[in-house]
C-alpha cells in the first residue's frame, strides 16, 4: 500500500500531515492508490524510485 | 396589456393563462381566486414532476481499499436514475442547475482501529463538499464500524460536470473496506433548481 510505503520513508509523518499536507487518491479505476498532492512544508515527496525500493 | 386564454364555460371551474407585460405566466380559475405564477424567468422553468433523479448503492457486498487514501466509492446498483446520468459510479447530469447530493458510507477495519471515517463529494475530481470530521479515539479496537454521511448542494452546467462519491479511513491498516450489502452506503442526487 502506498501510505504504508511512505510511512517507511518518513515514520514521523502524522494522520494529521495526510490531512493538511498529503492527500492520497484512489479513483477505483483500476490503477492504484497514487499522491493527489504533496505539499509538506519540510519534507520531498519520495520519487517512484524510492517507493519501489521499500 | 394581459392576454388570456380560456377554456371552459362555466365560471368558478373554468382555467385561464394569461401572459402580463411582466412577462410572468399566471393560472388562475375563472373567477380568479386561486392563481399560480410562474417567474418571468430566463431559460427552461421545470416542474417537479420533470427534475431528474438518481440512487444508487453498491452491488458487491465490500469494497477492499486503502487506509489513510480517498477512494471512490462504487455503485453497481441503480435504484432509479430517471434522465440516465448516472453511470460507473459517476453523476453527469445534462439539465444545468442546483443539485442535492447526498451520501453514505459503511466504512469497517476488520480489528483494527478507525481515527477518521469520512466521505465527500466530488467534482469533476477534487472535494467540493467537505463532509464531516470526526477524530476517533485511537486507542483500543472498539471503534472498527461507522457510517460517514454527507449532504450538500452542487451546480453542475449540464454538460462536463460530474460528481462522484469518496470516502477515507483512518487508522491502522487491517482490513478496510467499504460494505455494500446494506442500505448504509448510499449514493443519491436530485436536481433542485434549474440554472
């Protein structure tokens, strides 16, 4: 699952940073959990890379 | 200067429309006691009986998702859908107005805890109706089921709008899901007021 991947990457992200920051989308069209948007004040959005390698 | 047109003979039970210099279109007995306006207004002036409508709900029992991610509810079963804009789960009406939306979500985590269970509606891809938000106890697992409900009003232009149903859970990653075998998740629309 993509949340569980970026939780490995960054632990300290919160509930409350997916709230405000991070929105994660599913449009149940067959191709996945993706990141709607990234808007952390401090930390990178992780790269594709980064996310296939957890 | 007022035109009428009438029909019937008999005074009292007679019908007249009568067009005004407002513009306005009145019906009125023939004795003129009762009388109901309709508005000198611009474009097509629809009755009730006329405003398209749809429901749905789902047609498997669950829909497996993800934790902490806004998925798409889907809806396999149409209740009704009386203008057939309804379709994939998606509401793309074709008559341009003001839309009651409404929805319900039954929104489960196996054992696992729920923080958040949300859903809101869509437009054309992004939140346009936030729905309510309640932060759950985290601690324990006696918080597994709830149904997340959400009602607002949408204008839609009748031709590229569409709007869709999401729902979110947070907490621990277990098994969440969205059930469908009961009337708790629902999908539902009417229009209200044409633009």
């Amino acid at each position: 699952m993509l949340y569980e991947k970026i939780k490995t990457i960054y632990p300290d992200l919160s509930d409350k940073d997916f709230e405000q920051y991070i929105l994660l989308q599913n449009d149940s069209d067959g191709k996945g959990d993706y990141i709607k948007f990234w808007n952390h004040p401090t930390l990178k959005q992780p790269t594709q890379e980064e996310l296939d390698a957890v | 200067m007022a035109s009428t047109i009438s029909a019937g003979t008999t005074a009292g039970t007679a019908i007249a429309i009568a067009g005004d210099t407002t513009g306005n279109l009145a019906f009125t007995t023939q004795a003129g006691t009762y009388t109901q306006t309709l508005p000198n207004a611009t474009g097509t002036v629809m009755v009730s009986g006329n405003m398209p409508t749809f429901r749905a709900r789902p047609s498997s029992s669950t829909q497996s998702i993800s934790n902490n991610t806004w998925t798409k509810v889907t809806f396999g079963t149409e209740d009704w859908d009386t203008n057939n804009n309804f379709a994939s789960s998606t509401f793309t009406p074709t008559v341009a107005g003001y839309y009651l939306i409404n929805g319900s979500a039954y929104l489960t985590n196996g054992s696992g805890n729920i923080t958040q269970a949300r859903c809101n509606i869509y437009k054309n891809g992004s939140t346009e109706v936030y729905g309510q938000f309640s932060q759950f106890n985290a601690t324990g697992s006696n918080n597994t089921d709830n149904i997340a409900t959400i009602s607002g009003l949408v204008y839609c232009n009748g031709s590229t709008d569409y709007i869709e149903l999401y729902a979110y859970i947070g907490g621990s990653s277990v098994s969440p899901q969205i059930a469908g075998s009961t009337n708790y998740t629902m999908f539902s629309g009417i229009l209200i007021r044409a633009a």
